[in-house]
C-alpha cells in the first residue's frame, strides 16, 4: 500500500504488478528481482538499463530526490524533519500492532479486543499524530497541514488497520482516519483489494491457528 499510495498520490507515472504471497508467481517474483525479498519493490528505467530499490522508505526517498516538487516530504524544514522522524517510527515500530491486527481491507471484526500492547501502539500513534497536527497541520485534514504527504503515505496501513478492527480512537484522530482513508488515491487501493479474487488465512482472524 505504502509503495503504490508514493506514486499514485503524487502523480508519478508507474506500471503495477500485482503478485500473490505465498504462490508460484511469488517465487517467481523473487527470483527476477533479487537481492529483494520484500514488497514495494520499485525497478527504475534509466536509460537502456534499469536498477531496483526496494523498502517503502528508500522508496520515499529516492522519489523525493527525483521528484522534489511533487510535495512528497513538507516544504518547511522543521516540519520535514518531523515527517520523516513519525514515518521512521511507523516503519521501524509498532510490531505488537502489525503481529496482532493483520492488514485486511476486505474485513471488519467488530468487537475486536486488542491486546495491551497492540494498544499501546495505538496510544503512541495518537500522541504522535496529535502531536504533528497541532505543531503544523493547521487546519488541514493531513498530519501537515491541507495535502497528503509521505507520513501520511505511511500511516495509511495503520488507519485501514484501526478501522478493520473497529479500534476506538480519540476524536482527533478519528477524523484523521476518516479523512486518510477518504483520500482518493486510498479509495482507489481499496477498491484494487476489494476485486482481488485470492484470500490469504493469515491475514482472516477468524481463520488463524
């Protein structure tokens, strides 16, 4: 989601591939783009050649060097510097969150009790959106202020995840959720996920061991 959302939300030209996990074409995928194991991977035209990046930050990055109008990362210095030190967070942290609330557009599990740990994340994450917001969102709908930006990008999965599992937020932040996931690049993704025909049980909650 991270990797497409920097591209289809700051209106850069891409081709997709869409691969299931855990299927031949996965392990075909990861045999043609090696030493990548992971997904966004991100293969890059330069000239008659072409190179591979993979990880969604090195992806943000590597967009914002060649596209620095596109308004990936805040204009401002300080705020840039806090954008990237949230989204650093959020790609590094919360594993008791991502272990516990499997990303899942397609389901909602109402009545869902996180465990107090996942919980604490989400605790964190509201701190550190309110946080953002108050210091430099102003009056706008993203964490920075009226646009979309990559720490937006990166709490996208969060937001779908809070949603999923019906997690009770403050006021703040579920205006925030609300309007991340109204984002029409968002919409767009979900809709993608909603036509996928394939159903991977590690990610159903009511299907894991």
């Amino acid at each position: 989601m991270r990797g497409w959302l920097l591209l289809r939300a700051f209106d850069i030209d891409f081709e997709c591939e869409v691969v299931p996990l855990r299927s031949n074409d996965w392990d075909r995928f990861i045999a043609d783009n090696a030493p990548a194991r992971t997904v966004p991977a991100l293969r890059v035209q330069n000239g008659s050649a072409s190179f591979l990046l993979w990880d969604s930050l090195a992806i943000a990055e590597f967009l914002h060097e060649q596209h620095p109008r596109a308004g990936i990362w805040p204009d401002a210095l300080d705020a840039r510097a806090a954008a990237r030190s949230i989204t650093a967070e959020m790609h590094s942290g919360f594993a008791a969150l991502r272990d516990s609330m499997p990303m899942n557009l397609r389901r909602r599990y109402p009545g869902f009790e996180p465990q107090a740990d996942a919980l604490f994340d989400v605790r964190r994450i509201e701190t550190l959106w309110e946080w953002a917001g108050s210091q430099w969102g102003a009056n706008g709908a993203y964490l920075f202020g009226d646009r979309l930006c990559a720490a937006d990008v990166f709490y996208a999965p969060v937001a779908s995840r809070l949603r999923t599992y019906g997690i009770e937020l403050d006021a703040n932040s579920q205006l925030y959720v609300d309007a991340l996931l109204s984002h029409p690049a968002v919409r767009e993704f979900y809709r993608a996920a909603e036509a996928e025909s394939w159903v991977l049980p590690h990610v159903e909650l009511d299907e894991r061991g």
